[in-house]
C-alpha cells in the first residue's frame, strides 16, 4: 500500500528533478561562444580606412605645391574652430564618394555611416600640450564603439605654436552609425 509520506517523497524528487533540468537549461543558455579573432574584423578595416585617409590628406597634390591639404588645414584653422575643409576631404575619401553630401551604404538592410570627430595637438606658446577641434560629421554621445587615426605632420604656421617647423598629432575617432 501507498501511504502519505511515500506520495510525499516522489513529489519532493520530482520537483527536485525539475529543478535541476530548468538550472542546467538556463546555464546552458546563457553562456555565449566570443571569438576575438572575428570581432575587430570591422574595427581594423574602419582604422585602415582613417589611417589611409589620413596619408592620402598628407600628401602634396604634386611637386610645385609645397604644402598637404591637411598642413594647409591646420594651419588656417583658428583655435578652438571647426574647419570645413577636412571635414568634406575626409568624408569623401572615407564614404568612398567623388561628391559632398551624405552617404548611406546599404549592408544587409542596415544603412552604415561613418562618422568621426577630428582634432590636433600641438604644444602652446607656454609649452603645455593641449589638443583643439579640426572637424566633426557628429559629435560623440559616449555609446559608439570607436578607432583612432592618426598622422603626425609639420607645419610651420600653427595657430597654437610660433615655432617653425612644429610637429603637429592630428587624430581621428571614427565609428559607424
């Protein structure tokens, strides 16, 4: 005969049981398989794409002009301004368009945009170092997952130096939206 506490017994083992096969499920699941290798595919090719950028903007045009667009940028860019310029140039070069204007790169229903924010550094007439603002597509909220490039050039009429021949860090923080 079946009494009480044996009915008692299978309902406490069962639920035990229960139990146990749900914490095994939800451990199970939880856990997430991360491969770094695949993960920063997209990160070093946005941070190839700015470097080269970047270089072709450091380039004299051709042998008789003497200058880079970008030591012509930062050297007309007064402090604490934003300079055009670079932004039309570096857009162009990194949307991988021959025109102005916004870009949008359809990749598997999901409109891609490159966005960036640039400044320079240089050192001050009091021999701090101090960055300034160049240019911006959109300013950063703090979520965006960003890459840096950057490229050293010399100037010789900085804004923020009177040294001639001042080595200038121009850096660029660049995401997707």
């Amino acid at each position: 005969m079946v009494t009480e506490e044996a009915q008692l017994y299978t309902i406490a083992g069962v639920a035990a049981a229960l139990i146990m096969l749900l914490t095994a499920y939800i451990v199970l699941n939880s856990t997430t398989v991360y491969t770094a290798g695949d993960a920063h595919i997209s990160d070093m090719q946005l941070e190839v794409m700015g470097d080269d950028a970047l270089q072709m903007m450091a380039l004299a045009p051709n042998f008789s002009v003497s200058k880079s667009p970008l030591q012509d940028i930062v050297e007309s860019t007064p402090l604490n301004s934003e300079n055009q310029t670079f932004n039309i140039i570096f857009l162009n070069l990194t949307r991988n368009q021959s025109e102005s204007g916004p870009d949008h790169i359809q990749l598997a229903s999901d409109i891609t945009r490159i966005q960036f924010t640039a400044d320079y550094t240089c050192q001050n007439l009091d021999n701090s170092i101090q960055s300034y603002p160049l240019s911006h597509s959109r300013n950063l909220s703090g979520g965006e997952h960003t890459v840096r490039a950057t490229k050293w050039i010399i100037v010789n009429n900085c804004s923020c130096s009177v040294h001639q021949n001042s080595s200038v860090l121009v850096e660029v923080l660049m995401w997707r939206d």
